[in-house]
C-alpha cells in the first residue's frame, strides 16, 4: 500500500468504557452481548464508544454525526489522545498513537493535528494575531516567522484586518474564524473539528460552512468533522458516520445515506432531507441498453446529454424546458444511460430505477 493509499487516520475495534471495573465490563460485554443499560446496572459503568472501526483517507471530509450522548466527541477526543480508549488501536499516519510516549505525543498534536472545538477558548488578553501563531510558539518558531505565518492565516479567512484586536472585539463567527486559523498555523496533516459551528446563527454558520469548504479545496486537508446536524454533515462530509449508542450504525457517501438507509434509525434521520441535491443522473438513470430494447428506434445520440454526476435539482431544470428524455454520460463521454420524466419522479420519491 503506498502512502497514499494508506488511511490517514484510522481507528480498529475501538472501545471507550468509563467508571469502575472496566476490564471485566469489556470482557462480559464480549461475551455476552450486554447492552448499555446492563453494563450499567451490572458494573456501574458507561460505555461510551462501542467497537468502532474507520478509516480516513488523505484528503477526506469525514463527519461523524449522531446525536447527544451518541459518543462521537469520546470517539475524535481519542485521535489526539485527549481520551485513552479502554480497548483497540488509533492510528495516524499509520502509527499507533497509544505506543508513544507523553514527548512523542505532545510532538504530535503541535506538528501534524490541529483541533476547533465548539468554544475556542481564546486568550482574552492576547491580540488576534498571538493567538492564531499560539501553536507556533510553542514549537519554539523564531518571533518574525510567528507573525508572518499568523497574518498568512488571518488573510485566509479573510480576517487580516483584524490582527491587533482582541477577541472581545470579534462577534462569534469570527472568533470560530480565529480559532481555525490558529489550528491551521502549524500546517497540520489532520484538523479535528468538534462541532465548530453548532453555536452560531443559522447565517453565519451557512456562511461558514462556505468558507470551510472554500478552504479544503485550497488546502487539500484531513477532516474529522463532529456534528449533530444532518444537513451539516451532508453539506460538508465526502462521507458520513452516524453514530448511535457508541457504535457506527452507518458509514457512506451522502447519496448513500440519504437514498439506502441501512436501518429505522437512519432511515428516521433522513426522512425530512431533501435528495435534490444529493442524488445524481446515475442513481435514477435506466441503462441505455435497457432503454433502447423498451422503445426500439428511438434514436438516443439525438437527446440532450448530461453528465453521470449530474443532481436532481438540475434535472428538473432541465424537464421545465423539455420532457424529452436526457442522455447521461460518463467520464469519457460514452452514453451510459437514459432519465425519462418518470426515472427523475421515481428518483425524488427515492424509488428505485425502472
């Protein structure tokens, strides 16, 4: 596996079990499929991660979504070992972080993993631009190359005007905008996000969420993104965990989520979500051999094409033109499919292709 194919971060058969008599709470839960509630009642205990395993590539926006109490702030406080799971193996870049020392670890966190979290937890008395280069000091970076790289970060996220301030002078969508400059000052392979936005505006957090994505396609990060905000998690995540009782119920793509609930609980969570967006041309296509045979010469190289990753929402753009059908194309421009009127209609009703 080279090193790019190797996971950036990655967690194998994780466990996070708080309280007394851990070890034989772990142990009975193994073999005897305890729940939550009878490792409670029979040890006095909570579980709170439950068996996870995950990988992140290189370069992935991975939301864990779930809601209070679900475990996904235990779950990312263990990648930079903020937490000691009970059981199982965290991986960044391919080490075991639990085989460090304190040294290595702390080298670690200042070098290769930035962290935002919901309160940022800002120094009131220093400026702005001190604390976006705070990780910087303590790698021991020469004064001028402090200010240098802070006032690199505060441009952007288009906050360079406001280096001398002080963070009781900022409104709180920019002082989540600091707090992400400052993980972001050392360079980080991995940035871990625990709900940064959950707090703000609807307005200011869409707005956000913009400029996070606008920044990942600049800087071509490793994410780790908690949230209890479906629409969040869709919006932002390459893919998504939800997470329920400790354990990961689902891991997929947003179209995959949304369009093939795994189980009642997901299915319940996506049940309000609109699939305009979401769902592509590919998903709702009938294959244009299948097509061809149902209405036999029907000229198909005649239609409008469109790309295979092509959303509903422009499909029905495109129908208030013209209810002629749409030719759908892959990569390489090789006709792959056909959406009629009633594909696009089965596809937002999230039936499947006919």
């Amino acid at each position: 596996m080279s090193e790019r194919e190797e996971p950036a971060v990655a967690g194998r058969d994780v466990w996070k079990i708080f309280g007394h008599n851990v070890e034989h709470a772990l142990e009975a839960i193994r073999s005897h499929a305890l729940s939550k509630e009878q490792v409670l009642d029979e040890f006095g205990a909570i579980v709170a991660v439950a068996g996870v395993n995950f990988a992140v590539m290189h370069g992935e926006i991975f939301c864990v979504m779930g809601l209070s109490g679900s475990g996904k702030s235990t779950l990312i406080r263990h990648i930079n070992r903020l937490i000691e799971p009970t059981a199982g193996e965290l991986l960044v870049g391919g080490v075991d972080i639990n085989s460090l020392s304190h040294k290595q670890m702390l080298r670690l966190r200042s070098e290769k993993i930035g962290m935002v979290f919901q309160k940022m937890a800002l120094f009131p008395h220093w400026s702005v631009a001190d604390n976006v280069s705070f990780g910087l000091e303590v790698l021991n970076v020469p004064k001028q190359q402090r200010r240098q790289r802070s006032q690199e970060m505060l441009e952007l996220v288009q906050l360079g005007a406001w280096a001398k301030h002080y963070p009781d002078e900022l409104s709180g969508g920019m002082q989540q905008r600091i707090g992400l400059a400052r993980a972001l000052a050392t360079d980080p392979e991995l940035l871990l996000m625990d709900e940064p936005f959950s707090a703000l505006d609807p307005l200011i957090r869409r707005q956000l969420q913009d400029e996070f994505l606008h920044l990942w396609k600049t800087l071509n990060k490793t994410s780790v993104f908690i949230t209890h905000d479906l629409e969040e998690a869709i919006r932002l995540g390459d893919r998504i965990a939800i997470m329920n009782e400790g354990r990961f119920v689902q891991v997929g793509t947003p179209e995959e989520i949304v369009t093939e609930p795994k189980d009642a609980y997901v299915a319940e969570f996506v049940r309000g979500i609109s699939k305009l967006k979401l769902v592509r041309a590919h998903s709702v296509m009938q294959p244009v051999e299948q097509y061809e045979h149902e209405n036999p010469g029907m000229e198909v190289a005649r239609y409008r094409s469109v790309p295979d990753d092509t959303d509903l929402d422009s499909l029905v753009q495109m129908k208030t033109v013209s209810l002629e059908p749409v030719l759908v194309v892959n990569g390489d421009n090789t006709p792959v499919g056909i959406v009629t009127v009633s594909n696009l209609l089965n596809g937002i009703r999230g039936n499947a292709p006919t």
